[in-house]
C-alpha cells in the first residue's frame, strides 16, 4: 500500500481526490464546507510536492523519493511527463513510431 501511494498514480489519485474536496467544499459556501476544502489541501499539496507524512511514523522518510528508494521500486518518472517519453532523458532519441 506505501508503494501504490507514493507511486506516480497513487499521487495523480491523492491531487485528484484533494482538488475534489477542495472544490466540493468551496462549492457549499458553508463552514463546513471550508473544513472539508482545508481538509483537501493535505492529499492536494502531499501528492503534487511528493510528501509522505505518515512516513516518519512507519520509519520511512517523508519525501517520496526517498521512500521509493528504501522499499527498492525504481525510480519513476515525473509527475508531468511533457516530453511523453516515458521519463527519459530530455536527449533521448526520438521514438521510431511514424506520425
């Protein structure tokens, strides 16, 4: 489970889920709903600055980088991948698909 949530989906899943309760919250115009928006800020910015919180209560360190290396996943590529490489080199060799 630490690995799905730190992977490169389970952080697409945390911002997804925190954008929703952000915005379901504000949606509401009550204070509860601000409650429920703040709430929303922690999956948010966890997942989009690769954060792990609850790591150092596991034993594990807080940024996810560093929890990938210590469960042994390979490194994975950006959250973003602009240059829809697969998280290649910026220098890579172009793919030989034809276009």
């Amino acid at each position: 489970m630490v690995g799905f949530i730190n992977s490169r989906n389970g952080r697409w899943i945390r911002i997804l889920a925190g954008t929703g309760l952000v915005l379901g919250g504000l949606g509401t115009g009550t204070p509860r709903g601000a409650m429920v928006a703040l709430t929303g800020l922690v999956p948010l910015l966890t997942g989009a600055l690769d954060l792990f919180l609850i790591g150092p209560l596991m034993g594990l360190p807080l940024k996810g980088a560093d929890v990938r290396r210590a469960l042994g996943q390979p490194e994975e590529a950006p959250l973003l991948d602009l240059a829809h490489d697969g998280g290649r080199s910026p220098y890579a060799p172009p793919s030989t698909l034809l276009h």
